[in-house]
C-alpha cells in the first residue's frame, strides 16, 4: 500500500515542527476538554465554569462592541437599511451619514465584493487623515497596506524580509509568540533581545547592540527589529526618549523598523502617553480618523462606552496586579498598557522537579495545576521565550469586572495550597 500522501512526517518541517503557539497551545486545548465534561458532566470538577485568561479576545469574554463601530458595519452590509425610512430612528444620524459614505467610496457599494490589493483606496484615504492628524505629520495612503488583522501583515513583512535561514529578525524577549512562529515559518532566524524585567520591562539600546554584534559575528543578516509598544506580553509603555534612541539604532544600523502598535489605546497610566513610531521618526527629520468627531451626534455615546470600557481595564489591571504581588513567590510589574500581566513565578525546587518528572516547563507544570484546580486559563511564560531560570505565566485583564474578585479568590487559595504543597 502507498504511504499517505498527507502526513505528519511529509509534511513542511517549519510548519509542523518550528511554529508554535501557546496562546492556544496545551494549556487551552485542555481547558476545552474540561469546558465539553463541564457540560455534560455538571458538578464533575472542583469549579462551575472555565475563565478564560489566556488571550486578548475582549467580546468573547463579554466586553460589548461600540455602538457607533457596530451600527456603520450594519448599515454597510445591508445597504438597503439606508432607504427605509425607519432606519433614521434607529441609527444616529452620524453613522448613517458615515456608512454613506464608505460605500460611495466601494465599487458596487458591496461590501462582499473583491478590493484593490492594498485595500479599498477611499479607507485607506481616510486612515491617513486619521494617522496624520494623530501624528501632527502627513501620512500617504499609497503606503497603507489593509490586512484582515495584525497576523497577516506580520506575515507579509517576514515574506518580504526574509530570503534564506542567514536572514535574522531582532525580536523582543518575552514577545508574542506570532513573531517567532512567522520567522520560522518563513525559514529566518530569530535573534532574541531580552527586556529588562528589573526595570519594568524597559528596553535597553545597549542589548540590542550586543545581540545584533553578535548575531553578524555568526554570518547572519540582521535585517529588522520588532519593537511592541505598548508591550504584549509584557503591558509596558515605551518612553519617547527611548522611542528616539530606537529610531536612532535603527537607521545607524540599517534595520527595518517593524513597530506593533496594536494596542495605542489601551494606556492606563497618567505619566506614560503612546507615541506612534511613525511621529517619533518623522519629529526627527526621517521621511517616509475613521472615529465620530466631538460635534457628531455618535459621539457623546462613542467616548462615555471607550472611556468606561478603558477605565474598567484600568481598574482590572490594578486590582489583579495588587493581587499577584501579595502572592508568596509573585512578583508582578505594573501593566502601564495593553491587556496583559506577565508575572514572575518563583517556584520551589520540589515543583521544578515535578515538572521534569513529567517532561513539561515549570510555568506550563504550574499553569496546567492551575486550570485543574480552579478552571481559570493563563499562558505559561515559556510560550513567549524569558530570561532562562526564570518562570511566568501571562495573564489577561479581560474577563469582566464583576468576575476579577472570584479569580483572584480562586488563584490566591490555589497558589497558597501550591506553594505548601510543593515547599522545599
């Protein structure tokens, strides 16, 4: 008989055996194992439900979408919503004067039909007005690429960039575990620089210079650094100094600037502000808003639901923070941004050991012991790379308000019993 055409051990090498991803790696496939007994077997486990900690996924975990975001989509899909005289009150006005527009902007008004490659050229019109008045600086649309989410574009950029395993991508340790997965996927080579957890997470010019020194010692073309501001899965904000002497390393050395800005909205701190690496290297002399507007009538609505959903995060984040650093053993930085909290775990050596027994990393040993306990999902440290010797798990700051005090509850009696049962 013929070997199967479609196995695990014919298939691409870099697609089976190099990416990972722990966001939705075992930790989580288990978690949906226990959710399914949950469901058939009710009252079978030591909790009633599986909390989701593990990724930045906010509307599965409750968070309603913005209105004005929700009523412009509708009204684009169904375009002829907008010739029912009903529609005008049940949409604001803002957003059906918004929808009209978008589509005039679509060959065919039809939101199902093919793009230009780049994207519709009417959005990317109006996402360089809105960039440049972010910014102070004009920004082109000519050179906005629309994808269908962040991973695409990384995607894109690693295909551009990288040409044999000598082409090297300066990437942050502990990073999104995206990055790695798409330089292997691409065949390059990951050259890791480690954030300085002493200093809330601070990235140090003088590491990067090590780590791109050393990797050309090797034969290896460093051709771009990943800088994610704010930090996932760290939750830091890059100070502007630091964003100039970024910018600065970058054109001495000749490397492509890749900047993951996802999160520019997400800042819980007064005395850190995001900076767009776009402003910052425009401010010193380098070349290179799709929202309602105060006056509108969406838009008293638009900033009471951003504000409350933003000020909520902030209030999770702290009280999560408060929570892991009364911990024995948890030593956990200050989410300045972003949706994550990316505590260091210092585990006695009896549960390292029991870690090894059963072939697995200390923080994924801890975070399996974790879900089994209390139902509550987190992302072991080892998924996004750390300082070796060193433990953490990441957390997000998404499930809903009135549900943090249960976690905590739940994690401080699991940790508790842990660390007692595991005490050298």
């Amino acid at each position: 008989m013929a070997a199967p055409s479609v196995a695990v051990d014919n298939l691409n090498p870099k697609v089976v055996l190099k990416c990972e991803y722990a966001v939705r790696g075992e930790i989580v496939i288990h978690a949906q194992r226990l959710q399914q007994q949950l469901q058939t077997q009710p009252g079978s486990l030591p909790f009633d439900e599986i909390l989701y900690c593990n990724i930045g996924n906010p509307q599965s975990l409750g968070q309603q979408p913005v209105t004005f975001f929700r009523e412009v989509l509708a009204l684009c899909d169904h375009p002829c919503l907008l010739e029912k005289e009903e529609t005008k009150s049940l949409f604001s006005a803002d957003a059906i004067s918004r929808a009209t527009t978008i589509l005039a902007s679509i060959p065919g008004r039809a939101t199902g039909a093919y793009s230009h490659s780049q994207g519709i050229k009417g959005l990317r019109d109006a996402i360089a007005a809105g960039i440049a008045s972010r910014d102070g600086y004009p920004a082109n649309a000519d050179d906005i690429f629309l994808t269908d989410g962040a991973s695409p574009g990384v995607h894109m950029m690693m295909q551009l960039l990288i040409r044999n395993e000598k082409d090297g991508i300066l990437c942050p340790i502990p990073q999104y575990p995206l990055y790695s997965a798409s330089i292997a996927l691409h065949g390059g080579a990951l050259v890791p620089y480690y954030l300085n957890e002493s200093t809330g997470w601070g990235l140090e010019i003088s590491d990067l210079k090590k780590q791109l020194e050393d990797a050309r010692s090797k034969g290896i073309d460093v051709r771009a650094l990943v800088v994610i501001n704010p930090g996932n899965p760290t939750g830091q904000v890059l100070a502007e100094e630091n964003q100039r002497d970024i910018v600065k390393f970058c054109k001495n050395e000749g490397l492509v600037l890749l900047a993951d800005e996802v999160y520019q909205e997400n800042i819980y701190v007064d005395n850190k502000k995001f900076n767009s690496f776009k402003k910052i290297a425009r401010s010193m002399g380098y070349k290179e808003d799709d929202l309602p507007l105060a006056g509108d009538a969406s838009y008293a609505s638009y900033k009471a639901e951003k504000d409350g959903i933003l000020q909520s995060l902030a209030r999770r984040a702290k009280a999560l923070e408060n929570a892991f650093n009364n911990l024995e053993g948890i030593k956990c930085n200050k989410t300045e941004g972003a949706m994550y909290l990316f505590p260091q775990l210092s585990l006695p050596q009896k549960a390292i050991e029991a870690a090894k027994a059963v072939n697995k990393a200390p923080d994924a040993f801890y975070a399996l012991r974790l879900l089994e306990a209390t139902g509550i999902v987190v992302v072991p440290g080892s998924g996004f790379g750390q300082v070796p010797g060193t433990w953490h798990i990441r957390c997000t700051i998404l499930p809903q308000e009135e549900k943090i005090p249960a976690i905590i509850s739940r994690f401080k009696a699991f940790h508790e019993g842990f660390m007692a049962a595991y005490r050298d």
